[in-house]
C-alpha cells in the first residue's frame, strides 16, 4: 500500500466510528446542516407547492448517498435500510412535481441509482428513470442545454445554465446505458458541448452560470452565482467542471472532455494555496478570508476521477494534490468527535450570503467519497 492510502485507511477508520451512531442518532431524518448544538437539522418534511427547501432540497441525495457509501465498505444492513427509507421519501416528490429541479441528479443518482446498481432494486431503477426523464424534460433544444433552477427571485431564468449539471447530466448517461435509448445520452453531450464552448475560459476557470436566449439558443451573458462575480472563479463550481468533465468522458470516450477536465484541474492545482484550505473563490480579495471545504472536497474528487485516466507520472500530479486538500481538511476542518453530527467543517454555500463556514452534508459525502477513491474500494455514483 502506499503512503497516502495508509493514510486515507486511518481516517476511515475514524469515519466508520464516527457515522455509526451519527447514523443511528439521525436514521429518520434527511440532514443538510448542523445547528449551534451540533444537531443535524431534517429536510425531509413537505413544504408549500412552489418551495423548493424542504423535501425537494437539491441535496437530499447526498444522506442516502453516505448511506450507500458505508453499506458497500461495511456489508452492513442498516446502513441499506436508512437509505432506502430516505429514498421511499424523497420518491414523493415525483407526486408533488412542482420545486423539482434540475438537480435531480444529484438527489437520484446516490439514492435510487445506488440502490439499483448495489442491490438490483427495480423499485429503486424505477424511481432513477423518472428523475432521468424529468431531466432530459429541461432540455432546450435552441441552446442545447439543461435548464437550471425554476424562478430565482425577480430574474428570468428560463435561458440559464449552470457548471453545477456537469453532474447531473450522469443520470442522463445511466439512463441511456440502462435502457440502451440513446436520447439521453445526446441530450447529455450536447449540454457538455455546450459547456465546453461558452463555460470553460483559456486559463480553465469556468463561469458558474451562463445565461442563454431560451428560444434562439444564442449566448447572452454569463452570471457571477454563488461566486465573487461575474468573471471571477467559484471554486466548487471548479470542482463540478474537473469532476463533471471526467465523469462525462468516462461514459462516452469523448477526448474533448478529459482535455477540459484536466484544463480545469490545472488550474485548480495552480490556485491551491499553500495551506490547502481552499478559498469560496479563487479570485475573490484576501479578507475576508471565506473558505469552502465542500468546494474542496469536490476539486479533491474530481482530481482522483482524472488521475484514473491517465498513467504514471502525470496520475501521481493529481493525486499529489488531491491529497494535499484532503489532508488540510482531516487535519485541520474535520471533526471526528461526538460535538458535531458533521465532520467537515467551513463549507460556504455562496460568496455572498449572508452566513459562512457552516456544516454541508455533501461535503461530508465527497469527503468520505474521495477518502474510499484513495484506498481503492469505493463505487462510483456518478
Ligand atoms: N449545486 C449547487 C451548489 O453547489 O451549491
């Protein structure tokens, strides 16, 4: 074994302690945050039609997804079973309709797709099928890409697209493996060519959200979203382009698409401060100092998902610096304790909002995630 699997085995070790009464504790709820006392909060009750912060909460995939992750390192049940009745939950939101979004990806891909991959569950390719043909119902055929969000606010957005569906475009690429109908497949690659072409700039710093003319397709303007601004380079959306642009080739083959996911990375690499602790942008003024763990955790992923498609010497480049990121988070955002029902810690939702360096559960999944891609006995849900 090598050094930094030895290393990543530990922390596992202190992952699998910890998540077993995290897990018990919270077997009925879908967390998303912590609260002052350490408490996970539970997203998981229905709100009014229209909300999209309760049941529908874009990342109420990732709680299963942990779920899953544990079940296949560990064999046992229970891990199975809190996430199946996560999923049973999360499934009403096919009746409800209204608050879905485009990130049903990221809710069924580590619920139902796991469950159907691990277990063979037809109830579980059922409920992925309905999400992938959700999806593939927000393609705009002008712009050739999936559209985001429903209404943010006053603006528009019929016409936006966003970094963030590099990943759930993955649903898509299931769907068209499992049921062999290559529409879903088309739709996914447009969208990513669409990408490749108006989101990732020279330098591989990608634009978080690109706005498009919803019936003639054109490019209008790019947006700054939960970055600094328009321009700068929000670093979890980095960290979906490497991620997401590896995921992408390794479904179809597409060159292009490893090409702009190392673009991406290098830049990624070339921003990573000394410390590891990775800024909310990395374009975004020294004070304050806001970090996000959650981004970092992603570029992490993404990084260990290139270095899988190429070899020696170049593979130990981005290993190398997936684990500098990881080691700054377990040595020095991660709390393995009983304090918090989360281990990573300092996740930022967005520049701008008004609270930071809070607990995320996706960043505790692609934590987790990327601890079982380094020793070598993790599934990929993507
Ligand atoms: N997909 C939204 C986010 O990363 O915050």
């Amino acid at each position: 074994m090598k050094e930094y699997q030895v290393w990543a085995e530990e922390v596992l070790q202190k992952v699998r302690e910890k998540m077993e009464w995290v897990s018990e504790k919270n077997q009925d709820k879908i967390p998303y945050t912590t609260d002052a006392n350490g408490n996970y909060d539970d997203r998981s009750e229905e709100k009014e039609w229209l909300a999209d912060d309760g049941l529908n909460w874009w990342t109420n995939g990732f709680w299963g997804g942990i779920m899953w992750l544990l079940y296949q390192d560990t064999g046992e049940e229970r891990y199975a079973d809190i996430a199946r009745k996560s999923a049973r939950k999360l499934e009403k939101c096919f009746e409800t309709y209204y608050g879905l979004h485009h990130d049903v990806g990221f809710m069924f891909l580590p619920t139902a797709v796991a469950d159907y991959r691990l277990t063979g569950s037809l109830k579980a390719r059922r409920a992925a099928m309905h999400g992938a043909n959700l999806l593939a119902g927000r393609f705009n055929p002008a712009g050739k890409f999936i559209r985001a969000w429903n209404e943010v606010g006053e603006s528009d957005t019929r016409g936006w697209a966003i970094i963030d569906c590099m990943f759930n475009i993955s649903l898509l690429y299931w769907a068209s493996e499992e049921s062999k109908d290559p529409r879903f497949r088309q739709m996914a690659m447009m969208h990513a060519d669409t990408v490749l072409a108006h989101f990732i700039r020279p330098d591989g710093s990608v634009c978080h959200i690109v706005e498009f003319d919803p019936e003639k397709g054109g490019m209008i303007r790019s947006h700054g979203g939960q970055g600094y601004g328009e321009g700068s380079s929000w670093t979890r959306g980095q960290g979906w382009a490497v991620y997401g642009f590896a995921n992408s080739y390794a479904h179809t083959g597409k060159q292009e698409y490893l090409d702009a996911a190392k673009r991406c990375a290098h830049y990624c690499m070339a921003n990573i401060p000394e410390s590891g602790i990775i800024p909310v942008d990395f374009r975004q003024p020294k004070e304050p100092a806001w970090e996000d763990s959650c981004g970092a955790c992603v570029i992490a992923g993404g990084l260990l998902e290139v270095a899988k498609h190429v070899t020696a010497p170049e593979k130990d480049m981005y290993v190398r610096a997936a684990v500098k990121i990881l080691k700054a988070i377990a040595d020095t955002r991660a709390d393995f304790g009983r304090g918090c029902d989360a281990i990573v810690q300092n996740c930022t939702g967005a520049y701008h909002s008004d609270t930071h360096h809070f607990t995320m559960v996706y960043a505790d999944y692609f934590f987790i995630e990327a601890l079982y891609k380094l020793t070598g006995t993790g599934i990929l849900l993507w």
